[in-house]
C-alpha cells in the first residue's frame, strides 16, 4: 500500500490497483485505459471541487480494485450529498460533450460508459449511494441500507449474467468480470 498527504488529504494506493492499471497499459493499443485513467481522475477531482465549494473537507482517497474512495465529513444536507455524488458523472458527462466536439470518439466512449455505469443503482457506486441518501430521508438508516444492498445485489447479478452471454457469444469477458466485482462489493459491503 502506498500512502502519500497531499494538500492534507491522506491518499492510499493498493498495489494490486497499480498492477492492474500497468497490465493493462501494456496491453492496450487503442487508448481506452489512458483515456479510462484521466477521465476516472477527472471524475474523482469533480466531485473533491464540489466538497470544496461546500466547504466539507475530505480526509482519505482510497484506491483499490473496487474502485476509488472519498472518505469525508459527514455532509447534514441530503441534497448537498446528492450534489456532490453527482457531480463526478455530470464531469464524465461533460468531458463525453467535448469528446464528441472535438471527434475524439475513444475519450467520448469511455466518459459516457463511466457517466451511465457511475449511475447505476449499486452501493459502490454514485448511483446506489444517491439512491440510499433518498431512501434514508423516508425509511432511516439501516431500513435504507438493507433495500440498497438488495438492490445492489439484484444489479450485479442482471450484470453478470448479461457478461456470461457477452462472453459466450462476442468473447468479451469485461462485463462479467465487472458484475463480478460488484457483486463482491454488495454482498460484503457493511452498515
């Protein structure tokens, strides 16, 4: 694990997320992981502006092969939390306009992936916690977090068996491995 402080900010890096990221490099000759890297940097530092224009201070980034995390304060507005959970895809969906502007078809690719994935409705991702801040208004906590993880699971099964078809028929086993991954992440993720 790598740990750095940047701006008071602690950092912390797995080295199975740097390997995974070097692998990949390597292998790639179209351009999707740089512009994968970039535009998930873009996403993370949307969503550290919008913190900073609501004067909430992050404490922790975390990056792992589940994703990226912002560890904050706690944030008392829901509507400031859905802010600045949606901000990182409203980034993605910005940076896919000036993708598509400019005919750079690669980048326009992977900013709307990551702005449509970014939404689905899984606790990992913005989606699913936008999904449990609006359930936490009307049920509570733990009423909300228990019908977001169903959610979640039901969501990650839909993605895998669509990754098991795309596997059979187009040999592409990046959906599978997706639904996969968050599948571990709903079932193990904790109140």
């Amino acid at each position: 694990m790598i740990r750095l402080k940047i701006f008071g900010i602690k950092i912390e890096i797995s080295f199975l997320y740097l390997s995974l990221i070097a692998v990949l490099s390597i292998y790639d000759r179209t351009g999707i992981v740089i512009w994968g890297i970039f535009s998930s940097f873009f996403h993370e530092i949307c969503h550290l502006i919008t913190l900073y224009i609501f004067r909430i201070k992050p404490t922790h980034m975390i990056y792992g092969l589940s994703g990226i995390k912002i560890v904050k304060e706690n944030i008392c507005s829901p509507v400031k939390e859905i802010i600045v959970l949606i901000s990182g895809c409203l980034g993605n969906l910005l940076l896919f306009l000036i993708c598509i502007r400019f005919g750079l078809l690669t980048g326009a690719t992977v900013n709307l992936c990551l702005f449509v994935f970014n939404l689905l409705p899984s606790m990992v991702l913005d989606g699913g916690q936008i999904l449990y801040t609006i359930f936490e208004c009307f049920f509570g906590c733990y009423k909300s977090f228990v019908i977001c993880k169903v959610i979640s699971i039901v969501v990650s099964f839909i993605l895998l068996i669509t990754g098991v078809v795309m596997l059979l028929y187009f040999k592409n086993p990046t959906m599978m491995f997706t639904g996969a991954m968050l599948m571990c992440s709903s079932v193990y993720q904790k109140f």
